[in-house]
C-alpha cells in the first residue's frame, strides 16, 4: 500500500515540469504533441510567454515531461511554422509573435445567416462593407474590421522580416555615413540603392539596365501617380486593364483622371485581340502572375502583347510578386525584351514588408526625366536611410537568403490552404496555385460571393469577394491570401468560409410541399 503511494507520488512529480506547471497526464494518449503545442499557444497568447523569451531546450523539456525528445521537437516545428517562435541557434527557441486574440464581436459561433434575409450584420455592422459597390476607402475599412483570421490577400510572412539582418545592416550603414549624407538625396533615389536594384533585376527578373536609367519610388502605388501625371501631358487618358485585375491599381488610376476600360483575362493571360479592338493607347499587365486569377501571360501572348506595343501601344508592367514561384520556372519581365515601350515597375513590398514603402520603376526614354520631375515635386525623394539599409541587404546576399526561407514558408502554407479548401469547400476550383501569396477560388452555385465574404467576416474571417476586381459579370469567388497566416489559421479560416458557404446554399435550396 505504501509503495502504491509512492509509486503515484513519483509518478506525478517526474511527469510534469515546472515551465508553465506543465503535467504530461492532462495530455490525451496519442496525441501529446498537439496538446503540448496547444499548451504553448495558450501561454504566449495569454502573455505567460511574452516576445523575446525563450523556451527550454528540448532534451531538458523532455526529460521534464518524460517524453520522447521528439515528441518536443514536433511541437515547437508547429510553432515555427505557425510563425510564432524561431530557433536563434545558440540563443535558443525564442518567442518572436504573438497570436491575434478573437474579437468578443465576431467568435466562431456567430450565427452564419439569416435563411430569409442572408449575411446578419455584426454589431460592428462589418458585413455591411460588402453591400453596393466597393468605395475608395474599401480596403481601409476592411482592415479595421474585427476578425479572428484575416485572409486579405496581397501581404507576405510579416513574422518572417530579417530584423537582425535589418539591425546587422543598419549598423553597417550608419557606421559608414558622414555628416552631409544626413542632408537631401537625389530624387531619383540613392545611387547606391539605384545600382542594387540594376543588379538585382539582372539577376532575378532578366533585366539589364543602367543605374542611372533606375528611379526609387514609395512603392508601385506611387508609380501609378507619377505615370498618370506624365502620360496625361501627351495626352494619354485611358489605360486599359486586366479583368479581373486589381480593384486596388484601378481605384488609384480612376484618382489621377484615368480611365479603365476593361480587358478579358483567360487561362493564357489578357486576351490581346480585345486589347487591340478597345483601342486604348495604354495598358497595365501583371504578366508574371495575374492577379487575381494566377495565369502566367503565355508566350504567344507575349509575343503578341509586344506585337500591339511594337506598333505604337504603351504597357505598364506591374511584377508586384514575380518572386513568389513555387510550381513553375521563372518567367523574364516583359521589360527585358521591350525596353523603350514598357514602364516597369517593382517593390519589396511583397517580398519583404509593405510598410518600407520602398519600390523601383523604369521608364522608357521618352518619359524618364518627366517621372524623375513629377517624383521631385511629390516629395524630394524616398528616406534615404531606408535605401541604403535595403542596398546592403540586395548587394550582401541577405535578400536572397530571405527569399529562399520565406519560398519554403509561403510553399507550405499554399499546401495547407489548398488541402483545407478541398476538405471544406468540394466542388471549389482553386486558381493560380504555381505562385504568389494568393488563391482565387471560384464556387459553384448562385451565392454572390459578396454575401460569401459577408458571412464569412460574421464568422471572424476576412476575404476579399472577386466581384470586387471584376468589371463585367463573372463566376463568384473569393481572393484569399496565406503568406501572412499560419497553417493552423489557414484551416480554421477556411473551415469557417465553408460553414458559411454551406448555410447561405441552404437557405437558397427550396424547400419541400411539406
């Protein structure tokens, strides 16, 4: 009897740990993984582990616990992978991100819909963002509505930023600066940030140019701006677009007076014959990866699109993630082919942070001096600090470092989302997996994807309706990011979209005499 007494003794005080006052006996039988992970969730979600602490090694955690090693090293993958620890080598597994907390406005179990009158608003009234057309300010609304899961495309892993590199580059930079480099830049950018970008696009995107012929913007938004104003001097006042094509690229071309007449996207990119027939002088293409539908321009299209150039048409080439390639070998700028009649335009905001605000443009001759004097007048030039810091990264190595991790991390998750969408959402067709941050997923049926997006956000989970990119009537869907998600938000998110497919299905099907 006493030594049944010790034996429980022993036992309870050899299967715990003090870290988190951790007991392997809550844990269920075959799954102590997850429910380690789970534990270790809840603690840097509750602020038990805050940012910066580490975690124990996981030989001492396990011999805590009296659990095989692997059993710990299969949790703390999970938590990589979901982007909120990092191995720092000698420094340990440190706690780098912290999860969103859910919003007491929208849990999961938020009724979906009302079956007689569609989407119910929250309390907030978010849903109501998807009724009537989409407004100037729609993407800043929709960013500051509460969710559980954001899935908004466009945004890559922001867990993932290089902040030693950034810091290591940073101080290199400094230490190397004097006094006057402290005073105004060149507009055009800083020379040593002009010619990392000439090698760069060399290297990666097939371009040769001249750092000279390179001119630093706040990113492809501004390069909008700039090219609106100067193409309108020589009487240019349409540009026509993909469709679908970026809501976002056609809202800042309508602000600068342009018009956006719109150009039919198919499985081999923007259908050329309609381009020539609308008789627009001007068009903006995302050729290496159409967004939102994913379609690589193919090569008769290309040589097409440079046939309608070549006779006097002028292209804006928009590689906003040209990088992102996962399925598929690289596919060279147009730029690199047909200099004098495509502006090319690039950023890391895809690739590294959309907050630096940093991108590059290449103009034909004609227009290049125009663009360097309206980016003069727009603010004397971008920060050069932030250029030089970013310079040190390109011309180092770091940049392709970071590619390469952040290509691993965004693979996965691509994996993840396209898994949990067969799981939850059968009959979807899945659009533009080779590459990118995003899917575009198409839905059978006669649910608008409007009142899809609505249910889904009353449900904690942010999309982006295609009807939105879309000017002419087309299939419904819905643009969903995963580079900024972790697998484990991906599956709850997705889950959740079905949910509210599911139910907004059933209130359509009629019901029964009886």
């Amino acid at each position: 009897m006493t030594r049944s007494k010790s034996d429980a003794s022993d036992r309870s005080t050899t299967a715990g740990s003090d870290f988190l006052q951790l007991n392997i006996e809550d844990a269920p039988t075959g799954g102590i993984s997850d429910w380690l992970a789970e534990q270790l969730r809840l603690a840097i979600s509750d602020g038990r582990l805050p940012l910066g602490s580490r975690l124990p090694s996981t030989r001492l955690l396990a011999g805590d616990l009296r659990v095989s090693r692997g059993v710990v090293t299969e949790a703390y993958r999970r938590l990589v992978e979901d982007g909120q620890v990092a191995g720092r080598g000698r420094g340990g597994t440190v706690v780098v991100a912290a999860p969103l907390a859910a919003p007491a406005a929208a849990p999961r179990a938020t009724p979906r819909a009302s079956p007689r009158t569609g989407p119910r608003p929250g309390p907030d009234g978010t849903p109501a963002l998807f009724a009537g057309a989409p407004g100037a300010d729609i993407f800043d609304s929709l960013r500051g509505a509460p969710a559980r899961i954001d899935l908004s495309p466009g945004v890559p892993d922001l867990a993932a930023f290089p902040r030693a590199g950034w810091l290591r580059a940073e101080r290199l930079v400094l230490s190397r600066l004097s006094s006057a480099d402290f005073g105004y830049g060149d507009p055009r950018g800083a020379p040593t940030m002009r010619a990392a970008v000439a090698t760069w696009l060399a290297r990666n995107r097939g371009i040769r140019v001249h750092p000279t012929e390179v001119i630093i913007v706040a990113g492809v938004t501004q390069a909008f701006a700039l090219f609106s104003q100067v193409l309108q001097r020589h009487g240019i006042t349409e540009i026509a677009v993909e469709d679908p094509g970026s809501l976002g690229a056609r809202q800042h071309l309508h602000s600068w007076g342009m018009a956006t007449p719109p150009i039919p996207v198919d499985t081999d990119g923007v259908r050329v014959e309609a381009l020539r027939a609308s008789g627009a002088p001007a068009v903006l293409v995302t050729p290496a990866h159409q967004f939102p539908t994913g379609v690589v321009l193919s090569a008769e299209r290309r040589r097409e699109l440079m046939r309608w150039a070549e006779a006097g048409g002028l292209i804006f080439e928009d590689d906003y993630d040209a990088e992102h390639r996962y399925d598929r070998p690289p596919v060279p700028a147009l730029r690199a082919m047909l200099a004098e009649h495509v502006c090319y335009a690039g950023s890391v905001s895809k690739w590294l942070a959309p907050a630096l605000r940093v991108g590059w443009v290449l103009a034909p001759a004609k227009y290049r001096e125009e663009v360097v004097a309206a980016k003069r007048i727009a603010d004397l030039g971008n920060p050069v600090l932030t250029q030089l810091v970013l310079a040190e990264l390109m011309s180092s190595g770091e940049m392709e470092r970071q590619l390469r991790f952040v290509r691993s991390r965004h693979r996965h998750r691509r994996d993840t989302m396209i898994e949990a969408i067969h799981a939850h959402l059968p009959g979807a067709v899945v659009h533009g997996a080779a590459a990118g941050l995003h899917l575009t997923v198409t839905v059978a049926g006669d649910v608008p994807d409007t009142e899809l997006a609505a249910a889904s956000l009353a449900l904690g989970v942010k999309a982006q309706p295609l009807s939105w990119h879309s000017q002419r009537p087309g299939r419904p869907g819905l643009v969903l990011g995963y580079a900024a998600r972790t697998p484990t938000e991906i599956r709850d998110g997705v889950a959740a979209v079905g949910d509210a497919l599911r139910t907004l299905t059933s209130a359509r099907t009629p019901s029964g005499p009886f």
